[in-house]
C-alpha cells in the first residue's frame, strides 16, 4: 500500500468529503416523497453508467477474486447506506453528520486489527469522549422525553458510522490490489444487486424531476467514491479520517440553504466534543526533543 504524506490526498479527500454531502442532500430531499429503499436502490442502480465509463477509461482484469473482495464492501455500502438514509429521515441533517464524527475513531480501530496500523491508547479515550458527545446531541434532540423514533434514528447514524469506517478500512486493503475504476465499479453494481429485491417491493412512481435528481446524485456519488478511493488508496486510513469533520460544516450549510435546519447550541456543543476527542486519539506523538 501506498503512503503519501504530501498534501494532495489530503485535499482529494476533503473535496471527496464535501460531494458526498450534497449526494445525502440530495437524498435527503428524494425521501421526502420516496421509500428509503427505493431511493437507496436508484442512488446505486444510476450511478452504475458512470462507474462503467470511469472503469474503461484504465480498463482491467475482472476477476472472481476481485468480484468477491469488491462485493463485500458493496454489503457494507448497502448497509451504510441504508442506515444513513433512514437516519435522515428522522433526524436533521447536521445531527445526522455529526455522528457520523465516530467514523474516524471506528477506522483507528478497525485499522489497528485489519491493517495492523499502530493504536495508541488515546484511542480508546476517544472512543469513550467521542459517545459522551453523541449522548449530548441525542439529549438535545429528544428533551426530556422518550422518543423511541428519534432513538432510533440515532441508532441508525452510529450504525452507518461504523459500517462507513468498516468499509474504509477494507478499501486501504483492497487498493493494494486493484485500481479505483475497478473498485468503484464492483462495489457499486454489488450495492445495486444487493437492493434491487427491497427496491423494487418499495417502488413508487417517480416523475422527471426525480430522474433528475437521481441522475444528479449518481453523478455526486460516483465523483465521492472514485476521489475518496484514490485519496484512500494513497494515504493511511486514520490521516484521512479527520477530514469527516469537515462534513459538519457542509451539512449545516446545506441543511440550512435547502430544509432550514439550524443546528441547535447543543449539536454544535456534543459536535466539537466528538471532534476533539478524534483530533486527541489520533494525533501524532511528537518526537522526543535531545538534550542540549
């Protein structure tokens, strides 16, 4: 695997970061009219030309080893996904993003037993920081009262967080072997297969203005993937995953331009407790400064 400490993945990645907000905008704004699995099915279902034509821009052997590697991930994207999504519909965008924040500590983890990357102690007091954060955000948004379906809203959030970083994790692996075209393409065709039964009980008429937006949002999706997966395939897992908490700022401009949500103080408070918890897990010891 490749580790380039240079500034470019880096910055890759956070624009990778950036367009995948606007696709869970856009998703966001499809829910409102459709079932979640048939919007997670279109999300996957039209993006797959895009991938095709990426792919064969620097065509490669497909093999079935590639197709079962890739095709797990593409389980992981599903259940990410679907997660997500359902947790949008409940909870505001901004909230939504937010715990997503547990995605970097998920990764240092997972990266430590997958990838064998070295784990620091901190992580494990990030760990426990970043859920006290998470407790802030979920106690802001349900009061006082037992909102069982806010509950699981949150639920779903810090499901898909994991299955995000799982997901990762397994793409630092899989980069070794195969290139992002190739990759893109598999995991998103899986994902597409892997929903095409739940989406198409669910189905529900859509019109031109939603083709649109699908057709939209597969272009995001696909653009996110392949810049994530080369930053991805560049860089080590647990230095990329600090750039999720530039995705707070995107939601809340976003949430705000297209549904007029507003983080509360509470959000922003439970947000920065989970981003600094990361930021204290995953810096890097210093070097030891020599006796003069």
């Amino acid at each position: 695997m490749r580790s380039d400490l240079g500034p470019i993945p880096v910055l890759v990645g956070a624009a990778a970061i950036a367009v995948f907000v606007g696709l869970d905008t856009t998703m966001k704004f499809l829910l409102t009219d459709l079932p979640v699995a048939q919007v997670t099915f279109l999300r996957y279902a039209f993006a797959i030309p895009f991938c095709i034509a990426a792919f064969l821009k620097r065509p490669e052997p497909i093999t079935v080893r590639a197709i079962r590697a890739n095709g797990l991930r593409g389980a992981l994207i599903v259940a990410t996904a679907v997660t997500f999504f359902y947790g949008v519909t409940i909870l505001p965008l901004a909230e939504a993003i937010a715990v997503q924040f547990l995605a970097p500590l998920f990764i240092a983890v997972l990266g430590r037993f997958i990838l064998r990357e070295p784990l620091h102690p901190r992580i494990l007091i990030g760990i426990a920081a970043g859920f006290v954060g998470v407790v802030v955000i979920v106690r802001a948004q349900i009061g006082g009262h037992h909102d069982v379906r806010m509950l699981w809203g949150f639920a779903s959030a810090v499901c898909a967080a994991f299955c995000y970083a799982l997901s990762n994790v397994l793409l630092r692996r899989q980069s070794a072997r195969d290139g992002v075209g190739l990759m893109v393409l598999l995991q998103t065709s899986a994902a597409a297969v892997f929903l095409l039964p739940a989406g198409a009980i669910a189905w529900h008429p859509i019109g031109s203005a939603q083709i649109g937006l699908f057709v939209f949002g597969a272009c995001l999706g696909t653009i996110g993937q392949l810049t994530l997966t080369w930053a991805y395939a560049r860089a080590p897992a647990s230095r990329l995953a600090i750039l999720e908490y530039t995705g707070f700022l995107w939601a809340s401009l976003f949430g705000f331009a297209v549904f007029r949500e507003v983080p509360n103080v509470d959000t922003v408070f439970g947000a920065a407790i989970i981003v600094v918890a990361c930021l204290v897990a995953l810096r890097r010891p210093g070097a030891r400064r020599q006796p003069a």
